[in-house]
C-alpha cells in the first residue's frame, strides 16, 4: 500500500471529505471479508460422509426386524421407549420441513429424519458435543447442532401446551408415586427416569 493511501486510512478529517474516507474504509474492510471468506470457501476441505452408511447403521443397530441391540437397551441409550422416539420422529417429520429429506444441487440427498432426531436425542441424555456422534451417524458437528436446534424448537412446538405446563398437584402425586415404586426413594422430583410416566 502507498504512502498517500496508508495515510488516507489514518487520518480522519472533520470537514465533508471524512464522509468518502468512512465509505473508503468500510469498502476496504468488505472487500477483506469477501476475499477472506472466499478463500476460506476454496481451501475448506470437502469430507465426504457418506450419510447414507450412517442411516443404514442407525436402522441395523436399533430398527430392522431384527436389529442388533433390543429395546431395553434403546431403552436405556435414548431415555424413552422405541415406540415414543418413532413417534416423535413420525409428528415432527410430517410439521417440520427441516426434518423432511431432500436434495442439494448435486442431487444428493440430505440426512434422514430418523438420523437427525438420533443425533438431537442422544446429545440431550449424554450432555456430549454434536460432533461426538460423527463417526456414528455419519454427520458434521454443524449438521449435528442444527438438528439439536431444530429438535427443541419442534418438541416445544409440538407438545409443550400438553407435556411443558407447569405440573397440578395432581401430577406432582403421581411423580412422587411412581419414582418411588421404581426407585423405593420417596420425595424424588425431577429424575430423567420419572419421563416414563404417561400423561
């Protein structure tokens, strides 16, 4: 950069021409920013993740005829019965166009519901990082976030007038009965084991 353009940056003038000497600086921050992110764009390195490897894994593992793990264990990997988690699957897939397959310009198709509701499921009972799952589920931290998002915004929208209200006393009672049949603690509010409990 020249001297005259080096001090045309520094230099702020109170008269009319320190308004073309904001519009220079701004064109020459945009123009930084386009050409950073450009180059950021073409030097990214493509993974290819083959997601459809990664659907075929979740349906042999958890929803063939005979799948690998039986339902106790979905049980106690996703906190809910298989039934409940298809059903979620089923309700949001229909409402939400998010969760719904489809294709990018190459004509490759997206991931499935069934692979973004797992994702979204199993980081909210382990508490791990989206991209934990990436070898698993064949599916980028990015992907893995988004669905988590998308996933909330749909449970809340979907059920939260009927499960998110605050509980009656009614309700309470029946908590605190039903934990301590099953764990033979009484006055237990609030466990992850007491979502078995039906409306």
């Amino acid at each position: 950069m020249s001297s005259s353009s080096e001090s045309r940056c520094v230099v702020v003038r109170s008269d009319s021409s320190s308004k073309s000497d904001g519009m220079f600086l701004h064109n020459a921050l945009q123009w930084m920013e386009d050409t950073t992110s450009s180059n950021a764009v073409q030097n990214r390195r493509t993974v290819e993740r083959q997601r459809e490897i990664g659907h075929q894994i979740l349906l042999n593992d958890w929803f063939v005829d005979e799948p690998k793990y039986d339902d106790a264990y979905f049980r106690k990997k996703f906190r809910m019965e298989k039934s409940m988690f298809l059903k979620i699957v089923d309700d949001i897939e229909a409402n939400f166009p998010y969760f719904r397959v489809g294709f990018d310009a190459r004509g490759r198709g997206s991931f499935k519901p069934l692979q973004k509701v797992a994702s979204a499921v199993r980081q909210l009972t382990t508490g791990n990082p989206p991209d934990k799952y990436d070898e698993y589920l064949h599916m980028a931290a990015r992907t893995g976030r988004d669905s988590l998002d998308q996933f909330c915004d749909a449970i809340i929208k979907l059920y939260g007038r009927e499960y998110l209200r605050r509980p009656t006393q009614h309700d309470v009672a029946r908590i605190f009965q039903a934990h301590e049949e099953r764990h033979h603690m009484p006055g237990m509010l609030g466990s992850i084991d007491c979502t078995h409990v039906g409306g």
